[in-house]
C-alpha cells in the first residue's frame, strides 16, 4: 500500500482485516485473506484506477488483484489468479 501511495497519491483503506462474522456465506473460501490480515481493500484518492491496476498486476508478490464495481481495489499475497 505504501509504494502505491508513493506512485498514485492518498489512498482511503476500506478493509483490511476482517472477522468471521462478515463471512456467513455459502462459500467458506470466501474472504479468508481478509480473516488473516492478508489482504486489503482500498481506492486511490486521485483516480487513475488503470495505471494503478497495471502496477498492481506487475507486482510477483501479489495474487488477488482486482477492481470492483464500486471503484474499490482488492490486493492479497495469495497465490495468482483472476476472478
């Protein structure tokens, strides 16, 4: 989160960790880097959502890296994958 606030301006983190009681759903993988406090949801104060993405995509440390529909940016050190 540091080098993207260094690279992009202000970030607002939403979510980083959070308890199982935000997770009564029926897929119980859903969430769980958040029940570790291994993943984090946040959008850059200034924008420029593509740039950041590609930055985020081009980091080997990070698995999850998605946008949602609402302008927030997930990260977690999972393994690699899209949604």
């Amino acid at each position: 989160l540091n080098d993207v606030a260094s690279r992009f301006g202000p970030i607002l983190v939403r979510s980083t960790m959070r308890g199982s009681g935000r997770f009564q759903r029926a897929d119980p993988w859903r969430g769980s880097y958040h029940r570790d406090c291994r993943a984090a949801d946040f959008r850059v104060a200034g924008g420029g959502a593509a740039g950041v993405m590609a930055f985020l995509r081009s980091r080997p440390d990070l698995g999850g890296v998605k946008r949602y529909r609402n302008g927030l940016i997930h990260i977690d050190d999972g393994p690699r994958r899209s949604w």
